[in-house]
C-alpha cells in the first residue's frame, strides 16, 4: 500500500484548503481511507475516514461542518476538503489506511484506536495563522 498527501501549505484564518490523499495497491475493498492530524506537542488526532466499500464517512464531533471528505476511484485518490479554518488546525497532516469495514473503522476513530493503521503517508504541514 501507498500513500503520498499533497495540498497543505500557509493560508489565514477563515480560508479553505483542500487536501489530497493518493493511495494504491490495495487488494481487498474492505479498507479505509482516513486523515489525522497532529500539532506540536499535541497526540495525532483522527479527524475523518472514508470507507472505499460503501463510500460511508465519519468525522470528529469538533470538526463536524467543516470538513468533507470524498473520493475520486478512478484516480484513487482521498480529498479533505477543510473551511473555516483557524490557528488550531494548524498540524500536520496525514493520511492512512486501515482494513476493516465501516463500523469497525469508526469504532476505531471514536476510541482513538489507531494500532491496526499501518501504512501511512509522509504528511503535509497546514499553517493557519494571519
């Protein structure tokens, strides 16, 4: 499996930024696809997954309405689409991929289990500041 985030980069509060996630070499459709961040001094955070079976998505309760995540099969490639943004999204932010089906995925989200995650991108630095 592969992974490589692009899209990250220096914006202002109340700006958008859409990241990228490609992704290959899957063999099962049974996985998903999500994006976590981490801040400095902070623990990595899961913020949104998106299941590659049913294309079903989960976010975190404090991200909610910020945040969309989509996919594009044909290019396998995992967008975020992030609004609003503030100096606290300020992180870096990776992608990676976990096998399982949706509910277990979100399971794991909610409890911040993130052991069974892989194979992981090298991240990509989102600056918030003005």
């Amino acid at each position: 499996v592969q992974l490589a985030e692009s899209g990250g980069g220096s914006v202002q509060p109340g700006d958008s930024l859409r990241l990228s996630c490609a992704n290959s070499g899957f063999t099962t459709d049974y996985y998903a696809i999500c994006w976590f961040r981490q801040a400095p001094g902070k623990e990595r955070e899961g913020i949104s997954c998106i299941n590659h079976h049913d294309g079903s998505t989960w976010y975190v309760d404090s991200a909610k309405g910020r945040l969309t995540i989509s996919r594009d099969n044909t290019e396998g490639t995992v967008h975020l689409q992030m609004n609003k943004l503030e100096p606290e999204d300020t992180a870096v932010y990776y992608c990676a991929a976990v096998f399982g089906g949706p509910d277990t995925v979100a399971l794991m989200m909610q409890d911040r289990y993130y052991g069974e995650f892989d194979d992981w991108g090298q991240g990509t630095q989102v600056t918030v500041s003005s």
